[in-house]
C-alpha cells in the first residue's frame, strides 16, 4: 500500500520501493479509479484486455483504490495473480478523488498511450480501437461521446444542460464530459495539472493547453449511478466547478479582466445607488440614519473596489513571474538541419 507523500499531504504521490525498478514501458495503460468497493473489475479488465490483445497493443491496468477496500480488492489480488505485473495496484488510506487516482496511476505505470476507464464497463470495448487509432492519427487526446444514450431521459436532460452551458461559456466542441472512457498521450499529463474535480474538464484544459482533443460517438451500453435530480450540494459543487474552469482557462493569465470586469459592475451599481441616496439627502433633506440602502450601497462600492484590488495584485504577480510561466506548447521545432522531432 502507498501512503501519502509527507511533504503534500493533500496529494498523495505514490514512490517506487529503494531498489525497485522503474515502471516498464509498454504500449497502452488503463487507470482505473476505484471508489467502490462493488466495482466490476474482473468485466472491466477482462473486456478491455481482449480488445487490447486483439489490435497486438502491450497493455497493463493500473488499478488505484481511493479509500476502497472489500470486494473489489479480493478482485484486484486474483487478477495480480492470474495476470501478473500486467496488474498493478495502488491504495489510498483514505478518498483524495478521480483526479489523485489519475495521477497516481500514470506515476506507477509505464504506458506511452493512457486509457481512463470508470469502474464497470459503461462503452462498448470495440470503441477503444477507434479511439487508439485517432490518437495513433496524430490526436493527443481522443474523448467520447455517448450516442445514443441509455440512461433515464432526466439524467440524459441534466447532462445535455451541462455539456451545453460549458460549450457556450468556453467555446468547445465537446458534448459529453462527464464521460471517462478517455484515450491520452502521457505527455497531455506533463503539462497539464488535474486537482479535485478537475478530472471532469481535462479535455477544455488539455485543448486550452494547445493540446489536440478530438471527440469520437461512442456506443452506450450501461450506466451507473443515481437517477433524477440530484441533492442541492453537487448542483452547488458543479457551478463552483464550472466558474473555476472558466477562471482556469479563459483568466489565468490574465486575473485583472476577470476581477476587473466583476468588480467594475459591482462599483458601477453601488456608486450609482450611493449617488441616488447623497441627492436625496441635499435636494429633499432627507436623512441616511434608518436608511438600509444607504449601507447597502456603501457596501457594493467598497466590495467592487476590493475586487478590482485583487485583480491588481493578480496582474502583479503575473508580471513579476512571467519569465517562469509559458502559455504555449511545442510540438516540433525546425533546426538548420531541418525539422526536428515533435517536443
């Protein structure tokens, strides 16, 4: 069992054992998130495998444990046993989420092509040898698109809301995010930073990146999950999700214009309601005590102006650490002795 790096004890990084030898290179790597102990693991390996097998690729299975025990670990031993080191397993004391998993299971494992796979077989395992071959065509990043969908049509309605608000706000082509069957180079993960929910939106950060994700139909065979609305808190957590994806990919660079532009309406409307209040008070006479609109626009001004504040501070440190940050990404470079190899 790993346990969590002392030195990040929010992020638990898997290390190799003193003497241990590194992860061998293979062709393809499934990370598999378990956060069940009722996972299907043995349909999961067993079908994505054969598929594997079958289009001649070398594969291995990272199996990561986030604070799951049970069945679903007496699973994962009898696969270490008939499958050997093509199994490897990690497990967390305790959850740190999909997106620690993912990056545990790229640590321990050696695949040049990531596969992320949910915990029971949701997509048809012949798709996988679609999406291998666009990323094998030249895509960093292939991703799904469940269609038809067979889960309940509420479900199906919530999800087309959501896909839809995020392609209106970033300006991406994706239709289903909230699918996980994903097919990656293991590079998209060295220059791209997955925290939290952030495991969700991996696709508009690798594209925002300069990374090129493409997204495939896929087949839908099975759904796991709860059906209907779900409780107040997830629909809070997912905006607070959606507001950090935007600030991540439209403002990181440029802090001033989102705080900015916040603050400004904020200053704008309290400024405007604070002017109302002062020529009540010299054209009629009429007093601020009692006066809750009176403090309620002193208050929207004072707030706009911190906001703007903020968005200072954030352009300052943008600017006294730009020689440490780069927005762009090289894919290959042309020498005097003519092109380079991709970077």
């Amino acid at each position: 069992m790993s346990s969590p790096d002392p030195t990040h004890p929010h992020v638990p990084a898997p290390q190799l054992a003193p003497g241990a030898n590194a992860p061998r290179v293979r062709d393809v790597t499934v990370v598999l998130p378990i956060t069940s102990p009722h996972a299907e693991l043995d349909s999961v390996v067993a079908s994505l495998s054969e598929q594997l097998a079958r289009l001649g690729k070398d594969w291995e299975f990272a199996l990561v444990f986030d604070g799951v025990r049970g069945e679903a670990w007496r699973k994962a031993e009898e696969l270490r046993a008939r499958h050997g080191e093509r199994i490897l397993t990690v497990a967390f004391e305790k959850p740190f989420g999909e997106s620690v998993c993912l990056s545990a299971g790229a640590e321990i494992s050696g695949g040049r092509i990531l596969v992320t796979s949910p915990q029971y077989v949701q997509i048809d395992p012949v798709e996988l040898a679609r999406m291998l071959a666009a990323v094998e065509a030249g895509a960093d990043m292939v991703v799904p698109w469940r269609k038809p969908r067979v889960d309940p049509w509420l479900n199906r309605l919530q999800s087309a809301s959501f896909n839809w608000l995020m392609r209106k706000i970033n300006g991406g082509q994706f239709h289903d995010l909230n699918c996980y069957l994903r097919v990656f180079k293991r590079e998209v993960l060295a220059d791209v930073t997955v925290y939290g929910d952030m495991y969700r939106f991996l696709p508009l950060i690798a594209q925002r990146q300069g990374f090129r994700v493409v997204e495939t139909p896929v087949r839908h065979l099975k759904e796991w999950g709860k059906a209907g609305f779900f409780g107040v808190g997830v629909y809070i957590r997912r905006f607070l999700d959606v507001v950090g994806v935007v600030f991540l990919t439209r403002f990181t660079l440029k802090p001033l214009r989102f705080f900015g532009s916040v603050g400004l309406v904020l200053t704008v409307f309290g400024g405007g309601l604070l002017a109302g209040v002062i020529y009540q008070k010299f054209a009629y006479n009429a007093g601020l005590q009692n006066r809750p609109l009176f403090l309620l626009a002193l208050m929207l001004f004072v707030l706009g102006v911190q906001v703007i504040g903020f968005g200072l501070v954030g352009e300052i440190i943008i600017y006294t650490q730009a020689r440490n940050l780069r927005e762009y990404r090289i894919e290959r470079r042309w020498d005097d002795d003519g092109p380079g190899e991709p970077r």
